[in-house]
C-alpha cells in the first residue's frame, strides 16, 4: 500500500467498486482491436502505429459528447477513421470487419481481475455495503455485471454517462451518505479517485496494467487517497 489513508478510523458506510478494469478486464479487450485495426488499415496506409493510434483517439474524444463511452462508440470511431484515414477508400467488407471486432468486444467472456472474488466476499462477510459505479454503454454494462456472477453480492449498480465530481454529489445525496463516509476504489484517478476526493470522499487507486489514453492525467497527485497492487488488500487496508 502507498499513500495515505488520514482520517480513515471509522469504516465507511459505503464501499464503491468500479467495473471495467478494476473488477473485470476490459482494456485489454480495446488494445487487441486497436492492433487489428492497425493490421486492416496497414493495408491502405502506410501509417506509424502511433500515428493511427492518435487520430483515433483523437476521434473518440470528439465523439464522446454525441456516443458517450463504451464498445459502440469506439466502434462507430474506428469506422469514422478508417474512412477518413483512406480518403472514403475503404470497401464495405472492411467496414464490416471493423463493425464485427466491436461485436466481439460486447460478446467477450467476462473475466475477473485476480482476487476480485476473494476481496467482494470478505467486504460483504464484514457487512459492507458495496456498490458499483462504472460509466458506459448502458446495455454493455448491464449485460456485463449479469455475466461477471456479482450481481448479487451488490446492494446498488449505478450506470452513469460521465463520472465526475457532479454525478458522485448527486448520487452521494440521493442516497443520503455523506461524502466523508463513502469510499470508491478503482482503476482510474480520473474517473475514480481525483472527483471522490474533490467531494471530500475517500478514494483508492488500483492500477491496471493499461490505461485508456483519455483516463490518463497529466499532473497526477500522490497524497490524499492510497494505492493498492490489487484488489484483493483493500479489505486489509480497511482493517478487516
Ligand atoms: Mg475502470
């Protein structure tokens, strides 16, 4: 563990886990199309991998306003580049073969990050109450928590478009639990840590082994939240 855990005596009311790459794997997913779509653009362009990689984030971000997160998005953002990276070359069937690695993403199995079950039973055991928070395609989401066999072990799923300080406040006061007494861990300091503690929440960091380009942060703090290796400590860090 490294960081900072001040102020965290009592337990809090509420342990919130994100989804995507915190309790199941997704980026790994996104980096396998990635390299596929660099392979069937490779055949028009002769392009630098990094070259390809920036236009189609760059065409993520744009789009992100309009497709929200999530597979279908990146999908509707792969095609838009390719058509514009070979000048509207590209032939329908390579169209299809964009939109059918995108159909694979939402048909991928869901696999669990290690220790994953052993920390959600052991948070459950002490009579935690868990939630999760996670941002994305709504039906993806959805589809995915049912498949990951957690469900149940979950007293509330929010699904939310953007996860930033507004949309934790609002969530916090719907459910009447003080920001001070509400604890997020994931993967992300954009999305999980830097809004949870701007409300005055206490947050942990869990790397992942990548991270999306758009999550990450250039000047990232170091003090006010903790990071774990894994998962599975976060019931040692509470004390457990
Ligand atoms: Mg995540």
């Amino acid at each position: 563990m490294q960081g900072s855990t001040q102020g965290w005596s009592r337990l809090p009311a509420v342990v919130a886990l994100d989804g995507d790459d915190t309790l199941w794997h997704n980026e790994t997913a996104f980096a396998a199309s990635h390299d596929r779509f660099r392979d069937l653009l490779g055949r028009h362009v002769d392009l630098p991998a990094a070259e390809v990689d920036a236009l189609l984030l760059a065409t993520e971000r744009r789009n992100l306003s309009a497709y929200g997160y999530g597979v279908k998005g990146f999908t509707l953002s792969m095609v838009e580049t390719a058509i514009a990276v070979t000048g509207g070359r590209i032939p329908a069937a390579e169209i299809q073969e964009i939109l059918d690695l995108g159909r694979a993403m939402l048909a991928h199995p869901v696999e669990l990050l290690d220790g994953v079950r052993e920390a959600v039973d052991r948070l459950r055991a002490a009579g935690l109450p868990l939630w999760i928070i996670t941002k994305g395609d709504l039906f993806d989401q959805e589809s995915k928590i049912a498949r990951s066999g957690l469900a149940d072990l979950f007293q509330h799923v929010e699904i939310v478009s953007e996860k930033d300080p507004d949309t934790y406040g609002r969530l916090l006061e719907r459910n009447g639990i003080p920001p001070r007494d509400f604890l997020m861990a994931g993967n992300s300091l954009r999305s999980d840590v830097l809004p949870v503690l701007a409300l005055g929440g206490r947050a942990v960091h869990v790397p992942y082994a990548l991270t999306w380009a758009h999550e990450v942060v250039d000047e990232a703090p170091t003090d006010g939240f903790a990071t774990l290796d894994s998962l599975r400590d976060l019931p040692d860090l509470l004390g457990l």
